[in-house]
C-alpha cells in the first residue's frame, strides 16, 4: 500500500469516527490542520517524520511525546493562569 492510500484510509476513519461521535467535522478539520502545521513549523521534526529510514515505531513514539509535552504544558499554564483549580 502507497503512504497516499494509507493517508487516505487513515483519513476516511477519522472522518467516519468523527461523524458517528456526532463531532463537529469542521472543528476536527481545523484542529488536524493546526496540528500539521505545527510538525511542519519544526523542520527537524518534519523531516524526521519523514524518513523512511526511521521506524514508524519510533515515529509515534516521538509524535506522543511531542503531544504529551504540549498537553503538560498546557496544564501547567491553566493551573498558573487559573483558568484550572485544583
């Protein structure tokens, strides 16, 4: 299977889960993109995510480690700004 055909069944799922979840799919749209951008605004990030020679393993260990990271500091910034009590 081509990464294009992959991407697109990868792609149909989230739209499919997003429709039975009753999700906005505009929101999940803009959320995907944001979150694409934000791998392409890091150059060393893209690339390496675009390696072939890496291992997808090693690929989603690295994007959950990015995601956890933002997700902590979100946290933390919430707590700080008091937007999260507690």
């Amino acid at each position: 299977m081509t990464s294009r055909a992959a991407a697109s069944r990868y792609a149909r799922a989230l739209f499919d889960v997003t429709l039975k979840e009753g999700a906005d799919v505009e929101k999940v749209q803009r959320e995907l993109d944001q979150f694409v951008s934000l791998f392409r605004s890091h150059d060393v990030l893209s690339q390496t995510l675009g390696n072939p020679a890496i291992p997808a393993s090693k690929k989603k260990a690295l994007v959950a480690s990015v995601v956890a990271a933002v997700l902590w500091l979100a946290f933390y910034l919430a707590i700080g700004f008091g937007w999260l009590e507690l």
